[in-house]
C-alpha cells in the first residue's frame, strides 16, 4: 500500500517537472514579444506651418527724461525733482493719466574731471553729481504722441529715448489664437501638396508643436539733447506716424501617412 502510494507520488512530481519544462519556452517567448516589440512600421511626413498678418496697433510707448547736473547730489536731484514734477503736470495737462505713467529708472552718479599732474600722475577731482530719471508713458491714445511730446519738451525733458507703437497683451492674445490655426492649416497643405505626386495621403497625426508668438522688436525714435532743445523752442507739433505691427507663428506637425 505504501509502495503503491509513492510510486503515485513519484509520477504526478515527474508529470509536473515534464509540464514545467514544455510551459518554459512559452512563457519566456511571451515574455520576450512584450519587451522587445517589433520595431514601428508607421510612415510619418514632419511638416513646419507659418501664418503671418498685419495688424494695426493699440499701444503707445514713450520714453523720455531728465538730467541735471549741479555740485552736490541732493541740488542735482532737486533740481530733476522740480522738472519732472513740471512733466507730469504737462503730461496731465494732455489727458494722461496716473496710470498710464511709471519711473523706468532713477540713476545718481558722480562726474569726475581728470588731469594730469606735472609728475606725470592721473589724477581725478570731484566736480559734481549728474541725476538721470526716466519716465515711460504708456497709453491707447494713440493720437496723443505729438501732443504728450511736445508738451514734455516744453515743461522741460532733454531726452526722448523712444517712441514705439505695439500691441496691447489682450490684443496679442486674440490674434495668438487665430494665427495657430492658420499655421497648423498651412502645415497640413504643405503636407497634402507633397504627398500627392507620391500617391500617398494623411491618415492621421503624431505630434504638435507649437512656436511662441512672434513680432518684431518695436523701432525706437532717438533723439539727442540737442534735437530735443531745438525740437523746444519750435511751434510746430512733432509729427508722428503709426505703422502696421506683423506679426507671425509656427506648427510643426508630424502627420501619420498612408498609400491611397
């Protein structure tokens, strides 16, 4: 009885055993297809699509200031002190507003004067403090460039760093949104027209990407001390022009392709 009941035994571990090994290989190849995939047979087609228009601006930039120089630091900053306070009260005078002004810098700095002396040595002397304080108008009143220059010039500003035109963030936006599809758009026919002569056609998309909005940096309107004297002591308005703002973006696109 006990004879009969190992020999049972030895068999059913000797089947087992014999069942492991022919699962072995199945297992192992199972195993192998799920890490180490056929490589991807797809066909794919990578396409850059551009939009480009023209719009008109909302937004009107100007940079302007005043420098003094006197003896001490606290007479030069009081005498820029009283002139720009003069500005901002001109500037009111022409219907700008607080809000629509902001300091861009306030720049203290000593001016030395160099000599040599007779033993040859370079020697600098303290001769005063120069006060640089400079202020950005920015408004939608776009008409007003003149009006808001001349009227600077005149309360007393010695320098007009720039004058520009642009587009306010809101506008940017909108028009972002628009020029994307229009790009993607562009992408997709540029593709369609290559495929075509290759009896090909797009069966589906990869990938997106998308380029930042781009415009052209604003052209700034220098001019010099004495420009902006002369410019002063004229009648004449100062003429300024507004000018269209191009503006452009990108998608590359990766289609998925297929023959027809």
């Amino acid at each position: 009885m006990n004879k009969t009941i190992s020999l049972a035994a030895l068999t059913g571990v000797v089947l087992i055993l014999a069942l492991a090994v022919n699962l072995s290989p199945i297992v192992n190849q199972a195993t192998a297809q799920e890490t180490t995939p056929f490589p991807s047979r797809e066909k794919v087609i990578s396409v850059t699509g551009t939009a480009t228009t023209s719009v008109d601006p909302d937004r009107l930039v100007i940079q302007f200031g005043v420098e003094t120089q006197e003896k001490t630091a606290k007479a030069s900053l009081d005498s820029n002190s009283q002139l720009m306070t003069n500005i901002v009260n001109a500037l009111k005078g022409v219907g700008i507003t607080e809000d629509e002004l902001s300091t861009l810098r306030l720049n203290i700095s000593p001016i030395y004067d160099y000599y040599n002396e007779p033993e040859g040595r370079r020697t600098q002397e303290l001769v005063g403090y120069r006060v640089s304080n400079i202020l950005m108008v920015e408004t939608k009143s776009l008409d007003k460039a003149a009006d808001i220059i001349d009227s600077a010039v005149e309360a007393g500003a010695n320098r007009i760093d720039s004058v520009y035109f642009s587009l306010s963030p809101q506008k940017q936006i909108q028009f972002k949104d628009l020029l994307l599809e229009e790009a993607v758009k562009n992408a997709q026919s540029k593709a369609e027209k290559a495929l075509a002569p290759l009896n090909h056609k797009i069966i589906g998309v990869k990938a997106v990407s998308l380029s930042e909005f781009g415009m052209p940096p604003p052209m700034p309107y220098l001019r010099s001390f004495d420009m902006v004297a002369a410019e002063g002591s004229m009648k004449a308005a100062t003429p300024v022009f507004t000018s269209d703002q191009d503006i452009t973006t990108s998608a590359s696109v990766i289609f998925l392709i297929g023959s027809n």
